[in-house]
C-alpha cells in the first residue's frame, strides 16, 4: 500500500470516529444537559466520564484528520493546508472547554452534597456550566466547523483530489453551517431545533462521504504527484542540461 493510500485510509478512518465519537458523546451527556435536577440528584456519574472520554477521543480525532490531511493538500495550496490544520486545532480546543465545563457539574454535584449547600445556587451554577458546553458546542461544532470544512472543501474542489460533487457537498454544508449558526446566535431559532439539525444535515453527510470514499477509493489526481524537488532528491539523482548539473548549490 502506498504512502498516499495509507494517508487516504487512515484519514476515512478518522472521518468516521469524529462522526460516532461526536454522537456518542451528545447522546451520553443527556442528563446532565437536560435534566436542570441533575445537580441535586443521585446523577449517572458513570455516563457523563463516558461521553467526556467520547468527546476527548472526538477532539483527538479532530486533530488527526488535519495532521493526517496535511501532507498531501499542502501539495495544492500550503497556506490553505496550515490554515485547515489550525482551524482544526482551534476546534478541538474548543470542543475540550465543552468537556471540562460538563465535567465540573459532576465535581459541583459530589462536592455540594458533602457540603450542604442550598438547591438554588447549585442549579444555577450548574446551568452557567451547561450554557458554556452549549456555546462551545455552537462555536465549535458550528462555526470553526463551517470554516473548516469550507476550506478543506474548496482545496479538493480545485484540486480534484475527490469527485468534485462531493467537494460541493461539503462547500453547501460548511456555509449552511455556518448560517445556521449564525441565525442562532441571534436568536432565530433553537440550536437543537428541527431547522438545527436540517442544516447540520449537508456537513455529516459531507463527512462520512468523504470518509466512505477515502476508504474504498482514496485520493484521485494530484494527490499522486511525485513530491516536490528537494535538494537531497536533486543530490541523489542530479539532470544534467549542457554538461552541467541542475542540483542546488
């Protein structure tokens, strides 16, 4: 297998894992999320570790796929291929306050039964650390999400790394993402709402295409261009032009 289609593979895979580790994750956190009660109850402790572990394994993935995706789109644009992998830095940072935010309502929940402290305060303080999780979670998974996927969208439509349908797939979803977020940034409708979801629709799409076609088919085109002239390759194997060498001095 070549370098390039282990890059493919192992980029599909990581697609995938921010896909399940991201649903998990949401579907985990529920009591803690939804129930404002949490905080002055028994509380399934046990399940929110696991969608924390969920998404610090998301963030990592995060990470993974634009380490992994570097070397090859750097080859179409490098100041877009950095950017890409900042964008996706800066994304996981974000998704990682999130946790930590859900993670201290467990810590206020254990910590306030041994102390005695009075219900109203607890959920008060509890809801502040939700309402951080849901901005990071509209921030992070919205818009550094949209930026992301607008970026890494467009290198693979110029570049035809990936059928360039799927490439537009994935620039529809980044700026509906993008929107969605912004109409509830102010207000226009709930994050987690049917129009929501409806606009979230287009970018998980977009990723697992690309995470399906990566697996079975890997990167077309460009992608298979030798690498650039370096002055070892030049130093390894110098052309000559008129008697004279062409490796850098």
């Amino acid at each position: 297998m070549s370098s390039t289609r282990r890059t493919a593979v192992v980029t599909g895979v990581l697609f995938l894992v921010t896909e399940v580790a991201a649903i998990a994750g949401l579907v985990l956190y529920g009591p803690v999320l939804h129930d404002a009660g949490y905080v002055l109850g028994p509380g399934s402790d046990t399940r929110v570790f696991l969608g924390a572990l969920c998404e610090f394994v998301l963030a990592l993935a995060v990470i993974g796929t634009g380490v992994a995706l570097y070397p090859v789109v750097r080859r179409q644009n490098e100041g877009a291929a950095l950017g890409y992998v900042c964008g996706r830095l800066l994304e996981a940072a974000v998704i990682l306050v999130g946790v930590i935010s859900v993670l201290s309502v467990v810590t206020l929940r254990r910590d306030s039964a041994a102390a005695g402290a009075d219900s109203p305060s607890l959920v008060t303080a509890a809801d502040t650390l939700v309402a951080v999780h849901d901005w990071t979670f509209l921030f992070g998974s919205n818009f550094v999400l949209g930026a992301n996927t607008l970026v890494l969208a467009a290198l693979m439509y110029r570049s035809r790394l990936v059928p360039r349908p799927l490439a537009v797939l994935g620039l529809v979803g980044g700026a509906l993402i993008c929107a969605s977020a912004t109409a509830v940034l102010f207000g226009l409708y709930a994050q987690v709402s049917d129009a929501g979801t409806l606009a979230a629709l287009p970018v998980f799409a977009w990723e697992v295409g690309l995470a399906a076609w990566l697996l079975a088919k890997g990167f077309t085109g460009p992608a298979q261009l030798p690498e650039p002239n370096t002055a070892e390759k030049w130093a390894s194997s110098p052309e000559r032009v008129g008697g004279h060498s062409l490796a850098p001095r």
